[in-house]
C-alpha cells in the first residue's frame, strides 16, 4: 500500500502548503498595527494615571486603562484562537462583589487583569520581530516574479540614508534572482512561524484559561484510531494454513471424544 504525504509535511518546501503559516501571516499582519496601538494607549494612559493621581481624576484614568486591557486581551484571545490554534476561554478570577468600590477591586484583585496588561505590553515586541518575515517577503515575491517582469529595479531600502536596488535588466540576471526570491520566501515564512509560536506560547501562558483536554478526548481518541488503521495496514498475501478456525477448535474435542467412544463400543 502507498501512502501518499501531504505537501505540508515535506521539509523546509512544506511550509509552502501549510494553511497554518498563511493563517500566522495574517497574525503578523494585524500584530503590527496593533502592537503600536496598545503601545500608544497604554503608555499615555498609565503615564497621565500616575501623573493626575494626586488630584485623583488619575485614578479614574488608570481603571480605564485598566478596563481597556482586559477588553483588548479579550481580542488577542480571540485572534490567537481563531489564527493561532489556541483553545482559550475567558479568565473565570473575577469574584463576585457589591457595590461600586468592591466593583472596581475586584479587577485590579484579578490576575487575569495584569496578565493580560502584560502580554500587550510584550505585543509591542511581537510588532518589532513581525517587521523582519514581512520585509523579507515583500523583498522576495518581486525577486520570484522577475523572468516575468524584467526590467525592473528592485528596492531593498536604504542603508545610511542611500537607497539599495538592482537594477534587473537582462534575463540571465532574471534567472538569478529567481531562486533568490525562492530562498528568501522560504525563509520569511519560516521566520513567520517562528515568531507565530513565540505568541501562541505567550498566549496560553497570559490570556486566559486553557479548554479543558475532555472536551477534545472524542476526537482525539477518533483520530488515534484512524491513524492506527492505516499504520496497521499490512502489504502482501499471507496464509495461515495451519491455525484452525475457531469453530473448528471448538469443535475438535467434541471430535475426539465421539472417536474414543466408537473404539470402546468396538473393543467391547
């Protein structure tokens, strides 16, 4: 029997095939963005909240602050559900409480509250190193493309304030930067799941609660038991002659005992 591998399980090429990597590039995509906007808010809200809390509106700025965290934790929780493959549910710290100043400490009692301050703190971070794959693929698609294109001058940036380019002007030049192209989208979307797994394990560590693993047994235990058929599968024709069905086992005995009472009745 042949069993046929899926292309996204081939090695370095497979990335190419694998929905999961074009899922962590839209990940990147909206991390940058937001990683700026997180960054902007948070810092201007936490620095004015310090700042006015002597005359205590500044208080009421850093429970906004606050309040904001947890409503923008609850959308990267979403977005690593839904791009990541996470399975996380809302934090359940919250306690009961009554009355607006029990209300309001309730959220900075939460952890949830703090974590989920902490992974947009480090989001910022994640839009930094989201910057690197994005460069490099939007540097390396025109390079795949140029035997179709040429001539053209790509642009790389610049360095020291001069710009860097080459200028792609024969075929033979073409012919060169396409496996260039070719090596240097390979390596962005490496680089894009490896920055995707950098946040889906900040995620599962600051996000929220993780599904619990009954809710997955069933198809878990579905899929184990797919897997193991077809890695039973045995090729070739094999006769086993000798092991007697198990009506014919059974039956056996009964045999040999009708056989010794014929010789007895006989003997008799």
């Amino acid at each position: 029997m042949v069993s046929l591998r899926h292309p996204s399980a081939l090695p370095v090429v497979g990335v190419v095939a694998d929905g999961r990597t074009y899922r962590h590039l839209l990940y990147l995509l909206l991390a940058v963005p937001l990683g700026f906007v997180y960054s902007t808010l948070f810092t201007f809200g936490v620095a004015f909240g310090l700042v006015l809390s002597v005359a205590l509106v500044g208080l009421v700025v850093l429970f906004a602050a606050l309040i904001g965290a947890r409503l923008a934790a609850g959308l990267e929780r979403r977005l690593a559900n839904a791009l990541l493959g996470t399975h996380l549910l809302r934090p359940d710290d919250l306690a009961d409480a009554d009355g607006a100043l029990a209300g309001v400490r309730k959220y900075v009692d939460a952890p949830s509250t703090w974590a989920g301050l902490g992974f947009l703190s480090l989001k910022f971070w994640v839009s930094l190193l989201a910057f690197v794959p994005l460069f490099l693929l939007a540097s390396a698609l025109p390079l795949v493309a140029a035997p179709l294109r040429y001539p053209y001058e790509a642009d790389f940036g610049e360095v020291n304030g001069e710009p860097v380019t080459w200028a792609i002007d024969t075929l033979p030049e073409a012919l060169i930067a396409l496996p260039l192209g070719v090596v240097g989208v390979l390596l962005a979307l490496h680089l894009t799941n490896l920055v995707a797994y950098v946040s889906r394990r900040m995620g599962l560590a600051l996000l929220g609660r993780r599904e619990p693993a009954e809710s997955h047994s069933a198809d878990s235990v579905e899929d184990d038991d797919g897997e193991s058929d077809e890695d039973v599968s045995i090729d070739g024709d094999f006769d086993f002659v000798d092991d007697p069905a198990p009506a014919d086992r059974d039956a056996a005995p009964a045999d040999r005992d009708a056989t010794s009472t014929d010789r007895d009745d006989d003997a008799r």
